[in-house]
C-alpha cells in the first residue's frame, strides 16, 4: 500500500496537479481503499487549520507584503551603506545585512528576496557588480527569511508536531546568524577577489547621520518582534498582527511610500499566498494521518534500527531525503510531506525534535535555491530581468557554503538548543 501510495503522488504530481490537491487525492484514495471512513477527511482538515498557531502565517506575510511595497529597503542599505562601503565588496556585505534585516521581519524566503531585491540589484548593477551576481546574492540572502524568526517554517512544523513555537524561533536565532556570516564572508571574497564595485575612502558619517533617524522605526522592527516574544509579552501568534499593523503603519504614516491601494494589494496577494499554504496543509495532514495510520513510520523506524543505524548516519539519511525531494517541491510541500514521519523516527535515534526542525529549515532555504522548483530563482529572475540560467549561475558561488552551514547545523547540536534551555 505504502509503494502504491507513493507511485499515485508522484504521477499526480506529475500530470501538473497542485501538490495540496495531489496529497488529498492520494490520502482519500487510500483511506476508501483501507475501508476507512470518509468523514475523516473533513474532521481532519478542520482539526488542521483549527490551529491557533497557523493564524500567525497570513499575519506575517502581510507585514512581509508591505515592507516590500513601502520600499523600506532603500532607507536601510543606504544607512549600512554609509559605513560598510570602505571595504571591498562592501555594497555586496550591505544587501546580504539588508537581507538579515528583512528575514527579521517576514519570516518568508520569497518575500524577503522580493523586499530588498529590485533596489538592491539596481544598486549593485550600478555599482559594477554583473547582473546575475547581484540576482544571486539576494536570492541566497532572503532564505535567511525561513531560519531567522519569525519563520513560517517553524511555525508550519510547530502547529503540525506540537512544539512550542517561541522555542522553535529562539532556537533558529544563532544557526540564522551562522548562515547569515558564512554568506556574508563568501559574498565578500568573491566581490574583493573578482574586482566588482567600487569602494568608499572613509565612512560617509554625514550619510549615515541623515539616514539613521528615518531607518530607525524600521530597525526596531526586528527588536518588536523578538524581544517581545522572548520577553513573553505576545505570543508568536499575537506578535504577528502587531507586526503586521506596524508594517502598515510604517508605510502609511512614517515613510508614507504607500498608499490604501497598496495595502489592499498587500492583502490580496497575502489572501492568494496564505490560501495556496493552507491547501498544502490541509492535504499533507491528511495524507500524513493515513500514512500513520499504516504504519509507514514504524515500518521505516523498524528498517533502520534493523541495519544498526547510528544517529548520526540517520541524519545524514535526513538531509540526503530532504535535499533530493527540495529539488522538486516546495518548501511548505516539503515539511508537510516529510515532518510527520521524521518527527516519529527521531526518539529512536535520540535526535532532539527542535534539533530536527532546524536541520529541516535549513534544508527547505537550500530547496528554494535548486532548480527546477526553487522558488527564489524564479522570483529573482522576474525582478532582476534575467534567463533563470543566468540567476542559477549567480547563486552557484553560494551553495558549498550553504552546505557547509547545514553540516555544521546538523552535528553540533549546540548551535539549535545553546539559547533554548
């Protein structure tokens, strides 16, 4: 039953069904084949998305949405700008901080390359860095959106499982940073070593000192968002409508670089990409549950201890099963798909579970790099103007450090679980 269930998602994937629609497909035939009763579907799809935590997601993709329509980006890579441009390849260390900014606030990968990506490719171009260069480091740099809280990831794999959300962000905290350096140092040597863009003498403090009142309502964005949660004012969910309501705030009253028209723009597109990630959730349970319910993660748990396998061989499996299927389905695909089973497997092998969700955060940043589905490449291609050859071609100097940081992410536990307690 369990080959049979595979082979059915795979064609309907295959013949272009929407992969929420393709997962309730599977999960409904095999529930009628297994002689189960049919008002499990719609029991579960309630259970589903009757979820406190989840309320958070369209929350914070608005506060994504209008961030990217208010322009804050061009206030903030101005404002590090004006003190990181004495450097080589300091314009290029400039988007990806402007980037570690943004992921503070979205807690989505796409959203984040949108926010600061056109201003920031046009800059870099201008600057003498070659297009797809540019494309690529904002690409690379917006995934920092789903490890740095807020994370939809964590709270996808939180309100799935049952972990506590707040520990789930607090924990993405130093393996966001961990990625965060590794690819501002990578993106640093490859402009000094290459000879892109041009450099300032001295520290423009007239540029930063006209710039830093503006940005600072924006730079406390990030100190909103995490200082409340961790000092338990607002809980994840909470903290999201008051981010979302700031954002709008931010755009409407203090920047004024939007108007109600973009901000029911903003919702719209908010409406359309929170409904696609319900779909997928809704229909991922549901196959999940069936999954379960014949044993598919017993008879996987039992394979594996039946070859010895040691803990550290059953992460290494992890990470070659979540960056095989990140080549063909998203992100919120991915977790949906694959967290039910791994999270049931991992006691078994002594893996802490939030441990185990950062190990697979880290792998859905790298799925929304590697084609042919990888989300950010497209995104970059559309803003950027580019062939999605040429964005591949920006983003592949990145991709050892990328796996360099989720090798490091996955053997010293230390870095997921130091801050959580």
């Amino acid at each position: 039953m369990i080959g049979f269930a595979v082979i059915l998602l795979l064609l309907l994937l295959a013949i272009g069904t929407h992969v929420g629609i393709a997962m309730g497909i599977t999960a409904v035939i095999i529930l009628w084949l297994e002689g189960l009763p049919m008002a499990v579907v719609s029991q579960n799809a309630l259970k589903t998305v009757d979820s406190y935590a989840l309320v958070a997601v369209p929350f914070f993709i608005l506060a994504g949405e209008l961030m990217m329509k208010g322009r804050i980006a061009d206030i903030l890579v101005a404002l590090i700008g004006s003190i990181v441009r004495v450097i080589r390849g300091g314009l290029a260390l400039t988007v990806m901080l402007g980037c570690v900014f943004f992921a503070a606030v979205s807690g989505s990968s796409v959203a984040s390359a949108a926010a600061i990506g056109k201003s920031s490719v046009s800059i870099l171009s201008d600057d003498g860095y070659p297009r797809r260069f540019a494309a690529g480091i904002v690409a690379v740099g917006g995934t920092l959106g789903l490890m740095i809280p807020p994370s939809l990831t964590f709270i996808l794999i939180g309100s799935m499982i049952g972990l506590p959300i707040d520990r789930l962000f607090i924990a993405g905290i130093l393996p966001g940073i961990l990625e965060a350096l590794v690819l501002a140092v990578v993106a640093t040597l490859i402009a000094r070593r290459r000879g892109y863009g041009t450099t300032l003498p001295r520290p423009d403090w007239r540029l930063f000192g006209r710039s830093f009142g503006p940005a600072l309502p924006a730079m406390m964005f990030p100190v909103l968002i995490i200082g409340t949660i961790y000092g338990g004012i607002f809980t994840p969910t909470e903290v999201s409508a008051v981010a979302a309501t700031y954002a709008a705030c931010l755009c409407l009253f203090v920047y004024r670089t939007a108007n109600l028209r973009a901000v029911w723009a903003a919702c719209k597109s908010t409406a359309l990409a929170s409904g696609m990630i319900y779909l997928i959730v809704i229909g991922g349970s549901l196959l999940a549950f069936v999954l379960t319910r014949i044993g598919f993660a017993d008879q996987l748990t039992g394979m594996a201890q039946a070859a010895n396998m040691e803990p550290w061989m059953f992460l290494i499996a992890v990470n070659i099963v979540l960056l095989v299927l990140g080549m063909f389905v998203d992100g919120v695909s991915l977790i949906v798909l694959t967290a039910p089973t791994l999270f049931q497997m991992a006691p078994h092998f002594d893996v802490n579970p939030i441990h185990l969700a950062v190990i697979m955060t880290a792998n859905v940043e790298i799925a929304t790099l590697t084609p042919p589905v990888g989300l950010n490449l497209f995104v970059m291609s559309g803003i950027a103007r580019l062939p999605v050859e040429q964005v591949i071609r920006g983003v592949l100097p990145f991709y050892l450090a990328r796996l360099v940081a989720l090798v490091c992410i996955t053997f010293i536990p230390w870095i997921s679980l130091a801050l959580v307690g």
